[in-house]
C-alpha cells in the first residue's frame, strides 16, 4: 500500500494558533475553507474527531464529504453512543454521500471521565469488548443479502437488514491505542491501526504487538497510522524557536479552566496511550531525529501531542524513519491547524513523496 498522509479538520475558526486543541464551536465557512484547504494540498485522509462536547461527528463528516473532492474523511466513533444497527445503515449512506470515501475510526475510550459524560458506564476492557461486538456487527450488516440476527454480550437484534450498503461493500475500520486490549481488538478487527507519535523504538514494539495478534487471527497486518504535531521554519534553529514559542501558549492555555472546561478530565491520564507519552517524556524532552515530548507534558497528553521539529527536510527524514519501521500512514496536524495544513502541504508532504518515488526508481531498477 502506497504512503499516505491524514490531517485532521477543525471546525471553529475563533480557536487559531495552538489554542485550536480544543474545539468550542462550529463555524461552517471556516470548515469549508479547511477542508478544501485538505482536498487543494494533497492529503488523502482527514480525521473527523469525536468528543461528548464537540460539534457531531457524523454531520462534519458529511459536510466535508460534500465540499472535497478527493479528500477522505475518517469519522471518529464511540460504539457507546449509537446502537450498531443504525451506525451501519447511517454509515453506509455517508459512504455513498462520499463516493466510496469514508472510512470509520473506533474509539472505545480512554477515559471513564468522559465517557461517563454520555452515559457509557462500562469499564474499559468492557470498552473495548464491546467494541469487538460492534465491529462485527457492522460488517455482517453491510455484507448480509437478507436479514441478519444477533445476540452477543453488549448488542440483541432481529430480522435487520439495511437497503444501504458502502460502495466498496465494506468501509475501512481503524482501531487504536496502546493498551493490550486494543492491540487485541485492532489485531484481530481493524484494518488500520493508529498509534500516537512515540519514539521509534517504542513504535516498532507496538507494531509488532499488534502484528502478532493479527498472526495468530490469520489476518493480514493492518496499516499502521502514526500521529505527530509537527512543527516546521525555514531552517531547524528558527523551528525550535517557534517550538518554544508555542509550547508557551500550550502552559497558558492549560491555566485556561473556561477554555476547556467541558474537555478536561482530572488527574494523571486513565488511558495507557497518554500514560506512555508522559513516561517517554521523563526519559528526555527531545528524542531520536527531532520527536519533542515537551507538548505531551503541557497538554497532560490530552491526544496527539508529540512534536517534530526542525525544518521541512528535517521532519520529512523523521516521517520516513516512521515509514522504514512500517508505518504507512502519517497523520500530521498542527498547533495552529489551518496555517500548518496548508504549510505543510506545500514544504513536507512533497519531500515524502520524492523520497519514497526515488527510493521506488532505484528498487525497479535494481
């Protein structure tokens, strides 16, 4: 499978500049203006994020769809929130929305706090279980001829059968984290699967926890979906400057309890993919090529948040030391999410994209 890079679309134009992690409205002509933006610079995925006080998911999946051409979206989903049923007629109907562009990322949940916000009172290995269940739920509806029962451990139905159907007969699933129960589950379900920037060692472990699950499954290895934070100047030493320049608005904005009220949650992260990039963290704030784990502290690891720094040749090298240990899919999205879209479209996504066509000459002519 080629390379391929995922952004992540923002749908509030009053949160600019590294404010812009959290999401407090919803304005539609900055959103159009950020998915084209998408579409225009090449990227071929876009992350549609999903959290209990963010504008629905589902609905700024559709509008992306419908304002880009090429750009596909992946809508982020808790199996908590809808029943599996109407999740896959209503999925099906935004792939046919799309023209076949969808593609669906499970999110079981990493934090008892937030779920709870929506009424999900399971603990996370029931999370993910149930997520398991949802899966295959949603894939023995999009490919049933006739009406399909079931009757597992979270889900009862009977008799359904959906008239719509994705136009590819079945919509890429992602499942991600860094926990054993969801190297389980997106082993053994997930077509890709989505890891938060960690140093390349760490990576490579985790790649291969989740390949040895698909192994033993008898399944092909999912692609694997690594995210970072990039943050890019002309040269390396004008990169850190502007490095340190953000992370100073990431401390102030932490102090910022109206901000982000409704997206905080209290205490040391619950989930094992914030925990590790704390613990990363202690080990050095700069670490490999140029991953900076200073964000991570900042931000209490709420997400991706890991940086790379330097110029655009620099965390272009750094996107293909990711490549080399099996990563193909490269989410990088910004601090401040627009402007680092479009910059990085222009001065990072092309020097991936040489490399990776030379490297491919020379393999051909060899």
């Amino acid at each position: 499978m080629p390379v391929e890079f995922i952004s992540a679309v923002h749908t509030d134009s009053g949160a600019s500049g590294p404010a812009a992690a959290s999401r407090t409205g919803f304005d539609p002509a900055y959103l159009r203006r950020y998915a084209r933006a998408l579409d225009d610079g090449g990227f071929d995925h876009t992350l549609v994020a999903y959290h209990s006080a963010s504008p629905d998911a589902f609905q700024v999946a559709q509008f992306v769809a419908t304002h880009t051409e090429r750009v596909r979206p992946i809508l982020a989903h808790r199996p908590g929130v809808v029943f599996p049923t109407h999740a896959a007629r209503a999925l099906a109907t935004l792939d046919q929305i799309s023209d076949g562009r969808l593609s669906l990322h499970i999110i079981s949940g990493g934090s008892d706090e937030e779920q709870r916000r929506e009424g999900d009172y399971l603990n996370k290995t029931e999370r993910y279980e149930r997520s398991d269940e949802y899966i295959q739920i949603l894939r023995k509806v999009w490919t049933a001829d006739g009406p399909v029962s079931h009757e597992g451990k979270y889900f009862r139905f009977e008799g359904y059968y959906s008239d719509v159907k994705p136009v590819h007969g079945l919509i890429p699933v992602s499942v991600g984290g860094s926990s054993q129960d969801a190297y389980r589950v997106g082993g053994q379900q997930g077509d890709i699967f989505g890891l938060w920037g960690e140093p390349l060692k760490e990576t490579a472990e985790q790649i291969a926890a989740v390949n040895a699950v698909a192994d033993a499954a008898g399944r092909p290895h999912p692609r694997i979906w690594v995210s970072f934070r990039p943050i890019i100047a002309p040269t390396d030493e004008l990169a850190w400057e502007k490095a340190h320049r953000t992370l100073g608005v990431l401390k102030d904005q932490a102090k910022n309890t109206e901000l982000l009220r409704h997206y905080r949650t209290t205490g040391r992260p619950a989930n094992v993919g914030s925990q590790r990039l704390l613990d990363i963290a202690e080990r050095g704030e700069v670490q490999d090529r140029c991953l900076w784990t200073a964000p991570a502290v900042a931000t209490n690891a709420a997400g991706a948040s890991t940086a790379l720094v330097g110029s655009p040749e620099t965390v272009a090298k750094a996107l293909l030391d990711y490549v080399d240990i099996g990563c193909d899919l490269l989410s990088i999205r910004g601090y401040d999410p627009l402007n680092d879209a479009i910059d990085y479209a222009r001065h990072v996504v092309p020097l991936v994209r040489q490399e990776l066509a030379h490297r491919a000459a020379a393999s051909q002519a060899a």
